[in-house]
C-alpha cells in the first residue's frame, strides 16, 4: 500500500480523484496527517466512516515510535532514538535557542560515504528513508514538547544529498503553508560534497540554506579524512559552492571539526578562511 505520509497536497487531489471523492478532502486529510499528527483514519473525524475505511484499505500512515529520549542536565538539549515501521532505528537532536526550538534529523539508516570521524557510517548504509520517516521525526518531537520547531538541519544520520529526491520532497512538505509551514529559510541541509548533487539542488531555486561538511583546507588533508573527497577535488566542489551561492543568493556554511593535530594549525585556518571568502561562507567549528 501507498505512504499517505509521503503525498504532496496535489498528489493527496490525484489520488482522491482516482478514488472518487472531491479534490477538498484532499485538504482535510492533509491537515489530519501533517498539523494535527494523527496516526490512523479513524481519527480523522470530519471524513466520513465509508473514506475513512476506504483509505485505511488503501493506504499506510507512517508512524514513528518513541524508543528512548537522553536530556542534557547542561541546557535540556534532547536526543531522540526513533523506531522506523521496518525496524530500523534512526537518531533525532532537539536543541533550544532563544530564537527558537531546532531539529536535527536523520535522512538515512546508517551512511556509506565513510566519513572518518562519523559513527554513522560504520555499518554502511541500510537505506533512505521516505519524506514520510524524516517528516515524522519533527512531528513526533512537536508533540513530545508541545512547542512550535521553528529550524530543522537535515544533518543527522546519512547523507541526504544520497536521498536526493526524498529530502527535497520533504523539504517542500515542511514548509508546505498547509502543513506545518517552517520558512524555507530556517531549513539547512548537509551535505559531505556530492558535486553533481550540490549544483542540482541549486537548480532547484530553493531558499534552504546548503552546509558543506569541509573540515580542511586541502585536498590532501580531506582525503584523509572523508573518501568523497578522492572523487571530488577541493576546486571541483568550490566550483559547485560558487555556482550554488550565484543561482540561489544563498549564503553557505562550512562545517569544520577541529581535530588535534590533524587540522587544527593556524595554516589550516587561514586555507579554510580563503574558501569561504569566496562564497562569504559561514565557519561552524565543532
């Protein structure tokens, strides 16, 4: 059966068309799945008992289960173990700031891009997941807090540059004014360097912001640390930065880990700091 979850509003009209009932529902339903948070068609109370029963045999709702939840005594910062409908697990972070409250989720089980300092590639990449599953692990956050998220940073585990076209459908949902309708601009997706990726999602016109997981300056040092970096040079995904930040307006962020004694002299600082000028790149260090 078809994840309702993962249906856009228009494709949510097409398959209510094919069904037979009016494109309003469509709407109805909508709100039922993506503000409201239900978890089954019996709980959509506006719709009557005939569609109810006849989405229910058409159809699954992804729900998400609350495994464990771990809070910092530091500053209430939360970290989420979810269970997916197949079993597999999946890592969620709600952090406060006073401009709000910030998600980071998870895009994949496991990650097969073999970053070095990264535990979430270990066991490779089990696989994507849906709009649906990465969806869920804001909404289930929401009703845990029963306060608004207002930032979401798809950088949790995978690489969501790897789920292409699942992360951008989700991205387009979330900020969705019929959904929970998070701004655009309070979206940020990592992504370790997929090159040919980076430039189509820039092609996109989106109004997310693009975090590219750097952590050196040279091609040397980051081959060292991340493979992508041996199939993409530091000047090929520069190229794909350039391009991204003159088609989008978009201002990037560079990851950087500090590690000792590997990236961490102030000759790495001054190469990293020649990049972002480039592309007047924000400089996270970690």
């Amino acid at each position: 059966m078809k994840d309702i979850k993962s249906l856009t509003l228009n494709e949510l009209k097409e398959e209510l068309s094919l069904l037979g009932e009016k494109p309003f529902r469509a709407g109805q339903i909508y709100k039922w799945l993506h503000v409201r948070f239900v978890s089954s068609c019996d709980e959509m109370s506006d719709l009557s008992k005939s569609l109810r029963e006849k989405l229910a045999g058409e159809y699954t709702i992804t729900d998400l289960k609350k495994l464990e939840v771990q809070i910092s005594k530091d500053d209430g910062t939360r970290k989420y173990l979810f269970e997916l409908p197949d079993g597999n697990t999946v890592e969620s972070v709600l952090m406060r700031y006073h401009h709000g409250n910030s998600v980071c989720v998870s895009s994949q089980v496991g990650c097969r891009m073999g970053c070095t300092f990264c535990a979430s590639t270990i066991g490779g990449c089990i696989r994507s997941l849906e709009p649906s599953e990465i969806l869920d692990q804001i909404y289930k956050i929401t009703d845990d807090i029963n306060e608004r998220v207002s930032n979401v940073v798809v950088m949790g585990m995978g690489e969501p540059m790897d789920n292409f076209d699942n992360v951008v459908k989700f991205l387009t949902m979330i900020s969705d004014e019929n959904g929970l309708n998070i701004s655009q601009r309070n979206l940020t997706v990592s992504t370790c360097g997929l090159v040919p990726e980076i430039r189509k999602f820039a092609d996109l016109h989106l109004s997310v912001t693009l975090a590219i997981s750097l952590h050196a300056g040279t091609d040397e040092k980051r081959q060292r640390l991340m493979p992508i970096a041996k199939r993409y040079s530091i000047n090929e995904l520069m190229d794909a930065c350039v391009y991204f930040f003159k088609e989008t307006g978009r201002r990037l962020t560079f990851e950087y880990a500090l590690i000792a004694g590997v990236n961490d002299t102030p000759q790495d600082a001054d190469e990293i700091a020649g990049l972002a000028k480039r592309v007047s790149a924000h400089v996270n260090l970690i």
